[in-house]
C-alpha cells in the first residue's frame, strides 16, 4: 500500500472514530476554523480554542467543545448607524 492511499484510509477511519464518539478530527477543525495547523497548535499552547481530548499523538475535538467555543465567537450586528450612534 503506497503512503498516499494509507493516508487517506488513516484518515477516513480516524473521522469514523471520532463520529463515533462525537467528535471532530484536527482536520475538521482545521476547515472549520480556515486556519493551519501552527495556529492549532499555539491555540491549544495557549488555553485558547475549543476544549480537546488527546489520545495518543492526535487530537480529538468534542462538539459540545466546539459548539461552546463558536458561541462565544458569536458578533452581534449593530443595526443603528454610526450617524444615529453619535
């Protein structure tokens, strides 16, 4: 089995898994968010981010984790103009 088809099976079992469990992979997260995997990883150095599990060298992301995380993301529009503010 070359490198490239392992990779993509690695891939579709740990996402498997991690439905199973409620989860979200790093590589979800990663397209979820629209960032690399060095702000991933400083986010989670930092306490910042959505909570995690590791298991091992990986990282799973609980939804109720995620779901708390985008809450607090949350910007609520100003519908008054800038004019009716002042």
């Amino acid at each position: 089995m070359d490198a490239k088809v392992h990779e993509t099976t690695t891939n579709g079992r740990l996402t498997e898994i991690a439905d199973s469990l409620d989860c979200l992979t790093e590589l979800d997260l990663l397209l979820l968010a629209d960032i690399n995997p060095g702000t991933l990883e400083a986010w989670r150095k930092r306490g910042e981010g959505p909570g995690y599990v590791r298991a091992g060298n990986r990282f799973l992301y609980p939804r109720v984790e995620v779901t708390k995380w985008l809450s607090g993301r949350v910007r609520e529009r100003n519908s008054t103009s800038v004019r009716e503010q002042l």
